[in-house]
C-alpha cells in the first residue's frame, strides 16, 4: 500500500507569481473520503479497492478498511493496463523511494501509522525529498535568457469570480471550533464536491 506521496514542483515565471503544482499520486486522498463521509453521500465508482480487487463507495468502511490495511487507494490513471494506472503507481513508487526510503522514512504500509510486527504506532517521521534546481540551474537560465511566455492566457485575477483554496484540515477545524455551523460546512462541501 502506497500513501498517496504527492509530486510538487515550482518554477519561477515572467509575472509576478511563480508556476506552483502540488498534486498526490493517487486519484483521491484520505482527507477527502473523510469529507464523503461528513456528508453522508458514497465515493465515486472506482477510486478505492478493498483486498479482493472489488471497488469500495461507502466511506466509513473505506475508512476501516484503509486503516486496517485491506483497502488501497488507486493511483492516477485507475486501475490496470487499460488505463494506465501503472504510470500513477511508477509516480508513487518514486516518490516513495526518494522521499522515505533513501531518508529512513516510514513507508508503504507503515503510513497508516502501525508497524507490521507489534501494532504500535510509528515513532519514525513522515519525510520529504526536496531537490532545490533554482539557484544554479533555472535562475541563471531565466535572468540571461529573460524566458517569456509566448502563448496568450487569461489571467483569473481578472475574471471578477471568487475563488479559494483551503488548507487541509480547514472545515474540520471550524466544526471543532464552533465558529461555523456543521450544517453550513456540510452545505458548502456537497456543492463544492458534488458541483
């Protein structure tokens, strides 16, 4: 069982902001079944098997089954040759090996927080791996070759609609604080899942 051991790259640009991606390796996170599951409506078909290869759409059971390590979350690309799921799982291995198993990291199923031998929780941290190109190679590129982009694009800042991003974790933090209610939360996440 892979984690969902995100890729996440940055470059600087020609505008004021930089290039930023940030993307898991899996087609969904855990983070998200557990909204499914506040909001009582079943996953999608085919994001999730148990250990028998079957599909799994209930996220309280995903939930279990994710922590007692009989369920998987699938990598991008799905499941099998057909639709390339073995690209997502190449993606995920690689992230896996350089930023846990070259660092002494836990990894595969010990980020589901127990070991294989005791079922103790994992006292090892989860790491990262970070490859810093910037300075010698991009910025010196950039600042003589002063890269601009020649494709047009519509900038979003200019397209008068709100748009936000959350950090994870976020809603869950308001419920337990109290300073929203769970009925306006759970509103909001069906429109924004569900939309």
């Amino acid at each position: 069982m892979l984690g969902t051991n995100p890729l996440t790259y940055g470059a600087p640009t020609d505008e004021e902001f930089p290039f930023l991606m940030d993307a898991a390796t899996s087609i969904i996170q855990r983070g998200k079944v557990e909204v499914y599951r506040r909001i009582k409506k079943p996953l999608p078909n085919g994001l999730i098997i148990s250990s028998n290869g079957n599909s799994k759409t209930d996220p309280e059971i995903v939930l279990n089954k994710l922590l007692n390590r009989s369920a998987a979350l699938l990598p991008l690309g799905g499941e099998g040759e057909a639709t390339s799921g073995y690209k997502g799982y190449g993606y995920a291995t690689l992230a896996e090996i350089l930023s846990a198993a070259l660092q002494d990291g836990i990894f595969l199923r010990d980020t589901a927080g127990i070991t294989e031998n005791d079922k103790s929780k994992v006292t090892k941290a989860v790491v990262g791996f970070i490859l810093n190109l910037v300075e010698k190679y991009i910025k010196p590129l950039i600042d003589s070759k002063k890269l601009k982009s020649k494709y047009n694009y519509i900038d979003i800042r200019d397209l008068n609609i709100e748009i936000k991003m959350y950090l994870n974790g976020y809603f869950s933090n308001i419920i337990k604080n109290g300073s929203s209610s769970d009925t306006q939360i759970r509103t909001y996440l069906d429109q924004l899942l569900l939309n």
